[in-house]
C-alpha cells in the first residue's frame, strides 16, 4: 500500500463506489474563485459561495474599477444573503506583455510563415505584424528563443494558442518564425517568452493606482503579486501597503509564473504571507516533465513554512464541458494529497460556461482525497522538520493538534486575536475542522477607537482545515477569565446549532488565559 495514503489493507475497490456522508464542511481545501463576466450576479455569486467558494479573486487584467465594483457590490450582497464569509483578493496585472489588436479582428497565423512582433503600437495587428506593449522585447531574445502567445487564461483546449521561435533581431522589431496554425480572436492575448527575464517592474504605476483606489475604498485582503521574481519584489509592495490606511494588514501572497521566481523561491517564501503557483505560465516556462518536480517540492517547502499555498489550472477543461476531463480530476486530487491549502479557479469561473458545477466538482474531489489523506504521517514529517527551532506557540499548537486525533475530537476551538495561533494548528492539519474564534482587539490611532479581527477572520478563509468566527465586538481580546467562558459558550452553541458539535463530541480549545496558552478537552454533556 502506498504510505502516503491512508487506506485500509484489505479494502474493497467496490467500496469506491458507496456514497460519502454528508458533512458540514464539505472540504477542507479551500477554493478561490475569479469573479467575471459569467459569475457576477448577486445570484450566480451566492450559488458560488453555496457550492464552496471562501476567496473571490478580482481580476485587473480586464475590466475597468467601475465593472470590478459593480462585481463587489455583488458579491456583499451574497454574502450577507448566504451567511457565508469570503475574502477578497486583488490580482494584479504585472509586467504582463500583451498584443494590441484595435480592431479585434480574427488574426491567423500559418505554420512556417513568419510574423514581425513591434513595439509600435499605431501600427494594425495583420498575420505578418502583430504590434505589443513593450519596448524592450528586441533587446532581451536572441535567435532560437521560444515565445508563446495565447487568449488571457489560455486552457489549452483553444485553437486560439501559437509557438513562435526568434529568427532576426531587426532594429525594435523581433522576427519570428510561426511554429503552429492559429487564430487570435478576441479581446486580450498576452505573450510570454520562455525563461527570458523582462525589464518591467513587479508592482507597475496602473496596479499601484487599482491599490490605492479600489484596493483601499473595499480594504481587501490579500494582494496577489502577479509575476514575482525577488523577495525584493514582495518588500517593495509591502512597503507600498503599509502607508495605505488598513492596507497594512492586507496579507501578499507571491504569484509564481516563471523559472525567475522559481530561482528565488526560498527568499520569496520567507518574505510573502503565502504562494500561488501559476502552473498556466509555468507550463510555458518549464519543460512538462518538471512542471510536477516543482510543484511537489513548493508546495512541501510551504506546508512546513506554515503558509498556505494555493495551486491554479486545474479544471480548465469545465470552462466549457460539465465534466473535467480524468487527468484533471486526478491533478485535483494530486494537489490535495501533495498538501496544498486552496484550488484558484480562472477562466473556469471567469468566462466558463459552469462556474457553479465548477466549484461544487472541484470541492467534492477535495473531499474525497482529505480522507485519504495521512494525516499521522504528516504531522510527525511537520514535527520533525520544526525540529528543536520550534517556537513556544508552535508546541503549543502542535500538542493542541496531537490531542484532538488522540481524543479523537470533533473539532479544535481556537481563541485567537491576531490568527497566529489558529494557523499554527492548521499547519499541522488535523483530520478535524479547526474553528478560529478570531476575538476582537480594540485599537486607538489617536484620533478614534477601532476594533480590528475582521481581516484576521477572512484571511484565515484561504487556509486549509481553518474556519473562522468572528466573536462579539463587546468581548475584548485582553478580557477576564469570564469572558472567555462565554465566548467559549457562544462558540460551543454555534457548533450545536450548525451541526458540526455533537451530544457527547470531546472538543479540544486552545485559548490564552492571561500570558500563558492552554489546551484543554472538553467533554459535552447532553
């Protein structure tokens, strides 16, 4: 049997087949969602969230702030509709390199003929003149190198994909030669030359403009730097958020997209609040055979980092079937049981003709790999890797987590006011739900009194296994001994109340009393 996954010795293959058992929390893994054209309805938004969906991406590559908004709006009101929290992440566009196309006309391309990429941007998009939004293409190929454009959010099912190789270097124009019959039809079409570095800054003036804007007016949690390269790259717009009002608790995760940020993975880690592996850029920058390696490898250098790791490109062929295809249901899955915390859904929400099926699909694959998932094998790998550098609330958190699967808990209670804790038990990922009770702190800026915990609580949505609940205002993160108890009540007839606390169910809690932690189990009474 496979030590990595936890199946009984003399399993039935037959038993595959018999029906899961519904659960209130149908999946661990958390799914993000990119909100567009085909899901911004209060509607389809609120099926959305149903289906499983606690991260909306917001997509700055398209649309203006005004449609973005609108889209916003939206999905507030599906939250408070649906009762069902959901954090909002920014992505921004980056040094993205795209062709302008003004008339939108069909361009096609022929095999072995070949097309001249310009840099000047008056110029009409033919099959033998394509102009791009870069001036310094010509200066950073050479002859032979491989240059790949496709519709934004290619899924590869598309006809609309071409490979180009460099044959001249002329002056501001690149030469090219086309390798594969195509046409370009259609709004956007970026173009991304393999492993070659561009000389564009990270955080561009028009993403910096989208954060100070619509970034601050609807406090978003999480950025998304598209296309990072350096840990420099994620302190730059660390520092940028910082003098943005709230923005400060905004949390940066690191987009990876190509061999550059690869390069640097281990110095981005130590500096991003978490990673998104863009396997769709990726795919073009590595060679297939590698694009696992690498995947496998990321994701295991962040789960013992303790940040949580989100993996795109997955179901690209539900952007327009109703069924993924086997490969992809078998990647979903691969992804799970590598240990990735959360699926990011691109086109497949974005312009897909089933995001819902998408969603409700992708969370039922999740579901059925966490119960493989071997969780013992896990912890005592996550254990040893902390090894002796383990902080204090680190073994707090790691006791917490090792004596609810010994007690066999329903689920874990965490009192936390700024996550830290919750995270840390997450981090572990025990086989039940960890509830974070994300207490309020009371804040003073001189001029008002602010209570802070919404971000905490949101920000946890991205994290696999951790659900937050934000506690009453009125009960204060540095309150008494009584006010615990209370909180602790509220939280325990929540979970009676959803379902998820049983009569009878051993609940471990994870709480602060004064400077010191304490675990404790909890047995319920009728």
């Amino acid at each position: 049997m496979n030590p990595h996954l936890n199946l009984e010795e003399n399993m039935r293959l037959a038993s595959v087949l018999e029906p899961s058992k519904p659960s209130f929390f149908p999946a661990r893994t958390k799914i993000v969602g990119t909100l567009g054209p085909k899901s911004r309805t209060v509607e389809i938004i609120s099926n959305c969230l149903k289906a499983g969906m606690s991260v909306a991406q917001f997509d700055f590559s398209w649309g203006d702030a005004e449609y973005h908004q609108e889209t916003l709006e939206n999905l507030k009101a599906a939250v408070k509709s649906t009762k069902k929290l959901c954090a909002v992440m920014l992505d921004t566009v980056g040094p993205e390199l795209q062709v302008i196309n003004k008339t939108e006309h069909p361009i096609s391309l022929l095999e072995d003929s070949f097309v001249v990429l310009t840099p000047d941007q008056d110029k009409e998009s033919t099959s033998s003149l394509l102009p791009i939004n870069f001036t310094g293409l010509s200066s950073a190929v050479k002859t032979g190198d491989t240059i790949f454009i496709g519709q934004y959010l290619f899924t590869g099912s598309e006809t609309t994909s071409v490979w180009l190789e460099v044959t001249e270097v002329n002056g501001e124009d690149v030469v090219c030669l086309v390798k594969n019959s195509a046409t370009l039809s259609g709004p956007l079409y970026t173009l991304h030359v393999s492993q070659i570095h561009i000389d564009l800054p990270t955080l561009t003036d028009k993403d910096k403009e989208v954060i100070s804007t619509w970034g601050v007016r609807n406090n978003i949690d999480i950025l998304s730097l598209s296309c990072t390269r350096h840990a420099e790259d994620v302190r730059h717009a660390r520092e940028f958020l910082s003098k943005l009002g709230d923005l400060y608790q905004t949390q940066i995760f690191a987009k990876i997209e190509n061999v550059e940020g690869l390069t640097h993975f281990d110095e981005i880690l130590e500096e991003a609040d978490g990673i998104i592996l863009s396997r769709g850029n990726l795919g073009v920058d590595l060679p297939p055979e590698k694009v696992f390696m690498f995947q496998k490898t990321a994701v295991y250098k962040c789960n013992m980092a303790g940040k949580p790791v989100v993996v795109t490109r997955v179901v690209d062929s539900m952007t327009e079937n109703l069924r993924p295809t086997r490969a992809e249901a078998t990647d979903v899955a691969n992804a799970v049981l590598d240990g990735s915390d959360a699926i990011l859904l691109g086109a497949e929400t974005l312009r897909g003709l089933y995001p819902v099926e998408t969603i409700t699909t992708v969370g039922k694959i999740c579901a059925e790999a966490e119960k493989v998932f071997n969780y013992d094998l896990y912890y005592k790998r996550t254990v040893k890797h902390a090894g002796d550098a383990m902080s204090h609330l680190e073994s707090i958190a790691s006791t917490a987590a090792r004596a609810a699967v010994k007690v066999k808990a329903s689920v874990i209670l965490c009192f936390t006011s700024t996550g830290r804790a919750a995270r840390l038990i997450a981090k572990y990922k025990p086989i039940m739900p960890v509830i974070s009770v994300v207490i309020p702190r009371l804040k003073n800026n001189q001029l008002r009194w602010t209570f802070t915990g919404a971000f905490e609580a949101r920000q946890s949505l991205i994290v696999r296994g951790l659900f937050p609940m934000l506690a009453d205002s009125r009960h204060q993160a540095d309150s008494t001994n009584s006010t615990n108890e209370s909180i602790l009540k509220v939280a325990l007839d929540h979970g009676k109340a959803a379902g998820f606390i049983k009569p009878h169910d051993r609940v471990v809690v994870c709480q602060k009393l004064g400077d010191s932690y304490v675990v404790k189990i909890l047995e319920l009474e009728d």
